[in-house]
C-alpha cells in the first residue's frame, strides 16, 4: 500500500494542507472532506451541465433558421464526446500538480466559454457549420474535468467511505445531464430578466411545421442561463477549497498506471458502464426525434418531454449504488450491473426500426432499464479502483478510465450517424458478456486475485 499522504513533500502556499491521512480516524477532518466534496460536485453539475448544452439544443436549431442534415447533427452532439475523452486524458494528470483549489476554480471558469458561445450564436443561424463544431468540442471542457474532479476529491476520504463520496458526487454531478435536458425547454420558453433590453440577445421564431407549431423562443438563454451559476461555481472553489500534498507531481511520475493489467480490466468496465451512459444521454433526444417523432408526423412523440428521464434514472441509481456497493463489495454490483446493461440493450435492440408509434413505450422501457443499470455500474466501480489500487495510483487510474469512456457520446453518435444503431447494441450486449466474465474471474469470485 502506499506511503500516508503526509509524506508527500510541502508545498508553499496558504491552500495546501500541511499533512493528510485520511484512513486514520483521529486525525481525519471529515468536515473539510465533505464541504470538498459538496463544492466541488456542485462545479461539477455544472460541467456536465455544460457538457451535454449541445444535446438538449442540436435537436431544435433547423426549427429556429438553421439547415442541418441528420448527419450534421449527430456529429454535433457527438464532438462535445470527441472532446470530453480527449481532455480527460489531460485533466487525470492534474489533480497531483495543481492541487483540489486551483484545479477546481480554474477549471469551472472556463466553462464560460462554451456557455457563453452557444448563447450568441444561436442568435444567427448563418453561423458556419465550423463554429458550431468547435463551440461543441468546447464543452467537452464540461467532461474534461470529471478526470480531475472525482480522483482528487478521493484523496479527502477514507476507502471505506469512497464508494458512497464518489457515488454522491459523479451522481449528482451526472444529474447536470438531466438538468440542461429539462430546465432547457423550459428557459428558452421564456423571456429572463434583462430580454426587453437586449442584454442575451434577440428571440427566435421556431416553426415545427411536423407538429403544427409557431412560437416565439429564446435558445440564446439555455447558455447565458447558467453563466451566474458558474461564476458562483468559481467563487466557491477559490475562497473555501484545500489541496492535499500527494507524491506524484509531475506526469512522467503516474505513468505507472498502464503497466498494471488491472487499469485495462477496470476501463473496460468502466466503458460498459459509464461509456453506456454518457453515448446514450447524449444522443437519447435525438434518437427519440429520428426514430419516433419525424416518421410518424403530427402522431410522433415529443423527445423534450422524455429526453431527461434517461440521464435523470442513470443519475439517481448512481446515487443509490454507492452504499450499496460499500456495504457488499464493487465487484458484486459490478456483475449485476453489467449484465443489467447487456440484456436490456439485447431487448431494446429490437424497438430501433419501429413500423408505428405504438412500440414507443417499449423502446422507453428498455432504455431506461440500460441508463439503470449503467448508474449502478458507474457507482461500483468506482468502489472498486480505490480498493484494487494504492491511493496515489487509484486517483490516477479514476481519471483515465474516465477519459477512455467518455468518448461514449462520439462513439455512440459516429454509429448513430452511420445507420448502425443495432450494430451497436448487439456489440454492446457481447461486450457485456465478456465483462461479466472479467468480473467475476478477477474480482468477484471465492479466492478472486483482487477482491473488491
């Protein structure tokens, strides 16, 4: 196991703790744990709030002046995915060199960016397709950060209390999904303060001759509504969060991850759980419009009234799978979990060429049954990585298997673009099977190598 974190060499600088050892009950702050905890996954909402913008806005802008083919958009709302892997492969190294306060305020500032970009340039529908592509890959900033978040909060607990920590912050963090997906529709139906003068731009005419509908909207303030969340986002991570000295400071330092064999099983796992869930919130309103609004007219379902549910179901049973996981081990609720997925993508594979409306409620079902259980699975993970590896590795094996599956939603929207969503499905129950296997040979099973 690893040396206590205390040992880490000093760092200068009123933000660092001068010694931190977490498993040891008489010196641990559990205040300072949990108030690290709350600030830092209210920042981190607000990523995955910023995150996944494009997918609650891609499905409406042809309604609101733009001309995107189906192609356009998928690839639209799969770039913030493209980028959110990318910039997870960054941020996992971040967490020892900057420290929880820097890392945190830092990062949730530049999230203006994107909120701010999108904000304006719905506003001109003769924006070049370009923009809008860089405007997405932008708010992968909002995924970014869960690579740097999640490892450095779990340096503030004890392993016995990591599954439920984790699972309360990437839970409530992943509700930011849900979020964007149901305040959206709402605020762009509204007039904000400050719409008389101008302040966040003009409204918009949105005309949905499939439904009959004509109206007045503002899209521009599904961006600018969450810019003061943000800003308050930052104030908090600058005036109240500490960083603890941990040992590796530099990158070359954490490299040793990948000669563990584990950190490959563990991504893959986390693939099946949390690359499920990602890919599939991102492109659920979207698949909804394609496959049962457009083909069937004004009988056609309104994908804004269910788009939220999946993230919103994924998001709770995360929440719910922590202390589950903590009191009868990861590695058990991961072989539940991941079989959960397997079979019910198996089952709604078979509702994606619907030949009438009325197959609606059991493509729903069999969706919300996948974003089910991959929350759970997201949850028992991540009590596993803290259990399989030393603390310091541990952080860093958290932040690239969160890279490797956020390129869930690019993945998922690549195949979706291309016509192959059954593919998909088939593969991804496969991959499942193989996972179950992994699971119980390396960590769930009698005398397993890694029990967790």
């Amino acid at each position: 196991m690893s040396s206590p974190v205390a040992s880490a060499p000093k760092r200068s600088g009123g933000e660092w703790l001068d010694s931190w050892d977490p498993e040891n009950a008489e010196t641990w702050d559990s205040r300072l744990a949990w108030k690290t905890l709350w600030i830092t996954t209210f920042n981190l909402t607000l990523a995955f709030v910023t995150w996944f913008l494009v997918s609650a806005l891609a499905p409406q802008l042809n309604y609101i002046g733009f001309d995107l083919s189906k192609g356009q958009l998928y690839w639209l709302v799969a770039m913030p995915g493209l980028a959110g892997g990318l910039l997870r492969i960054v941020w996992m190294f971040l967490p020892p060199i900057l420290g929880t306060r820097k890392l945190v305020w830092m990062s949730t500032a530049l999230l203006l960016i994107p909120l701010i970009g999108w904000g304006m340039v719905v506003n001109n529908p003769s924006t070049s397709y370009t923009v809008l592509l860089m405007l997405a890959f932008m708010a992968g900033v909002g995924g970014g950060v869960f690579s740097g978040f999640m490892p450095s909060t779990s340096y503030f607990f004890p392993k016995s209390k990591q599954g439920t920590a984790l699972g309360l912050q990437a839970g409530i963090g992943n509700f930011g999904v849900s979020l964007v997906q149901f305040v959206s529709p709402w605020v762009v139906g509204i007039g904000l303060f400050g719409t008389s003068l101008g302040l966040f731009g003009q409204s918009q005419e949105f005309v949905n001759p499939d439904k009959g509908i004509q109206a007045q909207v503002w899209y521009n303030h599904a961006g600018w509504f969450w810019v003061p969340w943000v800003i308050i986002g930052v104030i908090l991570a600058f005036t109240l969060l500490k960083s603890v000295p941990v040992q590796a400071r530099g990158v070359k330092e954490q490299l040793d991850i990948f000669s563990n064999k584990h950190t490959w099983l563990m991504t893959w796992l986390y693939i099946l759980t949390f690359g499920t869930f990602s890919g599939l919130a991102a492109q659920f309103g979207l698949l909804m419009k394609n496959l049962y609004s457009t083909p069937f007219g004004a009988d056609g379902v309104n994908p804004l009234a269910y788009a939220f549910l999946g993230a919103l179901v994924g998001s709770a049973a995360r929440i719910l799978a922590g202390p589950v996981a903590d009191k009868f081990g990861g590695a058990k609720v991961t072989l539940v979990a991941v079989l959960g997925i397997g079979f019910s993508a198996l089952y709604t594979s078979f509702t994606l060429t619907p030949t009438n409306v009325d197959e609606f409620p059991t493509f729903l079902w069999g969706m919300l049954a996948i974003f089910f259980f991959t929350g759970v699975g997201n949850a028992s993970t991540f009590k596993q990585m803290p259990m399989i590896f030393e603390r310091r590795q541990a952080g860093g094996v958290i932040g690239w298997t969160a890279a490797i599956a956020a390129f869930g939603p690019f993945v998922f929207g690549v195949m979706f673009a291309t016509g192959n969503a059954q593919i998909l499905y088939w593969l991804g129950f496969v991959s499942c099977m193989i996972g179950a296997v992994i699971t119980w040979y390396y960590y769930a099973r009698p005398g397993a190598e890694k029990p967790s």
